[in-house]
C-alpha cells in the first residue's frame, strides 16, 4: 500500500496558540466578577440562559450564589491548560471552559466565540499529544506511547484535520472581517476610524486620546488608519495562497493590528483569541520553534559574558551562534508520520 507522509501537529507551534487562547479567557474570568459576567439583557432574560445546548455549561450546574466559586475553578483550568501541562488531558476541559463562558456570559464578543471554535478544534489536536508540556519538541521519541505507527498515523492526519479546518476558518474571518466593511460610507471614504476612536463607549481610552484625536484630525491620518486595517485584513485572508515567507512577514503586521484594537477598544480577550488564530494561519503546520531554547540564550546574552575579552570571547559567539543555527533549522523542520495514500 502507499504511503505518505505528513507532518506531525504536536508541536510548540499550536502549543503557543493554545496557551494564548487561555490567557485570554483567564483574564476575562480573572478580572471580571460574577455581577459583571452574568445580567439581565433586555429582552432577552437572566444570564446564563440555561437553554438547550447552553444547559450543558459550567455556570448552569451551579446556583446563582455559587458563580464565582465556578468562576475560579474554570480559571484553575485554564491556567493549567495555558501552562503547557499534558495537553491531552487538559485540551477537552479547556473547550469546554471556552464555551461555558461564550454560552454563559451576558455580553460575549467575537473572542469568546473564536476561542471555543479554535480550543475545540485545537481539542482535536491534543487526542494524539502525549508530551508533558506542548512547549517540548515533537522528535518522535515523544510519541511513542501513542500506540503503533498505525494509530499513531490516524491521531496525527486527525490533528493536521483540525488545523487545516482552523487555518481556514481564520481566514475567512479575516475575509469576512473586510469585506463587511467595504458596503459602509464611513469605510470607503476613509473616515470610520474617526468615528470609531471618539465613540465614548468603544473608542480610545481618555489618556490616549490626544493622540488619536491628533491623527484622526489629518485627513492623511483618518485614511491611513481606516483603510490599512483592511488592507492587512484582506492580506491575511489570502495568505493560504502565499509562500511560507510572505506568510512569516504577514505575522507582525497582524499582531500589531490587534494589539492596536486591544490598546485602542480595549478587547484583550479577543486579541489574544486573534493571535492564536494568527499562528495557526501562518505557521507552517507542525511548526515546531525550539521555544526553551530561545528562552535558555535569551538569558544568556543577558547575562555577563564568560570571558572578558580577545579571541576566545569572539570564537565562543561563533560557536553560539552556530549552535543557534542547528537548534533553529532542526526546531522548524516537522516531525512527519506515514499515513496510507
């Protein structure tokens, strides 16, 4: 029977997104109480709902004056799952925390939705993830224990399943996200953005306003920050289209457009839920950045050097620097496992 292979999913890469999907949940419990969490919406009733589907979440197993004990506990879990610690048994309580909080909250934002999207697909992924922490490597001496070349092979095309259904998801909410906008006036004239950051509810917080009001106030400036977001947007909706290389460049302009909304609008919770779902855009599946590493030099070049100075100071950064190179090229080339053709 033919055989190809395929890259292996359990790496740091998706573990980095499952980590950020986490925290961003963790701070909306965290910093949040159960007066704030769960009202009464106007027309609508008493949050949660407790209806249906929406029955089965975490805040519908407890009563009223019980909220903040559940919310706790749910922080418990995900800051467990956002430690890294043995994704295969934390992934399904995360998803499942992920949408409690969607399903039970009164006023739930795009990020929530995303998050339980991307936590339960990611779910999927950790079914074969047998590593301590998903910030190990993903040599195969990690998964030995899954059961068999065989089973081993299924868990993984499983795993790369649900990536590619999350990378695909995200960039049609990238596409989605730019396309809605371009019917509106204020977007196709360039000056939503004016709006937008002198909306009392939504816009720019007070001690940033000077300087948004300064730019807004230019036309160049209004155009500029209402007509670059799409830009960026429709850019990483048709990333999937792209070489791996544009795909790493398209990185940093989509995490500074949602640090800018975060810092702006204030929507933390869905930055971080936008980050995870830029890394598993982006990143080539199975990415797989030697992460410990990186901290470990990290230190080290904050640290004194060895020698004070001369030829062995000199000869011990290249020897670095070539250790950091073999460390770099085997951390971004993914395990593989065969599965039939």
């Amino acid at each position: 029977m033919r055989q190809r292979t395929i890259p292996l999913p359990w790496a740091a890469g998706y573990g980095l997104a499952r980590t950020l999907l986490a925290l961003g949940t963790l701070g909306t419990l965290a910093f949040s109480d159960a007066a704030t969490l769960f009202r009464e919406v106007a027309t609508v009733g008493q949050y949660p709902l407790c209806q249906g589907v929406t029955a089965a979440g975490a805040f519908c197993l407890v009563g009223p004056d019980q909220y903040d004990t559940m919310r706790w506990a749910c922080c418990l879990v995900l800051a467990v799952a956002a430690s890294g610690w043995r994704p295969r048994l934390t992934a399904l309580p995360h998803a499942y925390v992920a949408f409690s909080v969607f399903t039970g909250i009164s006023i739930p934002d795009g990020g929530d939705q995303i998050t339980w999207v991307l936590a339960l697909l990611i779910a999927l992924v950790s079914l074969g993830d047998d590593r301590r922490w998903h910030w190990q490597s993903s040599s195969p001496v990690h998964h030995e224990g899954v059961g068999g070349s065989g089973r081993r092979g299924v868990l993984a095309l499983v795993g790369v399943s649900a990536l590619v259904v999350a990378r695909v998801q995200v960039a049609i909410l990238y596409f989605q996200a730019c396309v809605a906008k371009l019917p509106h006036a204020e977007w196709a004239d360039g000056t939503a953005l004016y709006y937008w950051t002198n909306n009392h509810a939504f816009g720019a917080p007070d001690w940033l306003r000077p300087l948004t009001g300064a730019v807004v106030a230019h036309p160049v400036g209004v155009a500029a920050m209402t007509w670059l977001p799409l830009v960026v947007e429709l850019s990483l909706a048709a990333s999937l289209l792209m070489p791996q290389k544009v795909r790493w460049r398209l990185l940093p302009f989509g995490v500074l457009l949602h640090l800018t909304i975060a810092i702006t609008m204030g929507l933390w919770s869905f930055a971080f839920a936008m980050w995870a779902g830029l890394l598993l855009l982006l990143a080539p599946l199975g990415h797989d950045p030697d992460i410990t590493g990186l901290l470990r030099r990290a230190f080290r070049r904050a640290g004194p050097p060895v020698e004070s100075a001369g030829e062995p100071a000199m000869q011990k950064k290249t020897e670095d620097q070539d250790e950091e190179d073999a460390e770099t090229e085997a951390g971004n080339t993914p395990a593989r496992a065969r599965v039939p053709a």
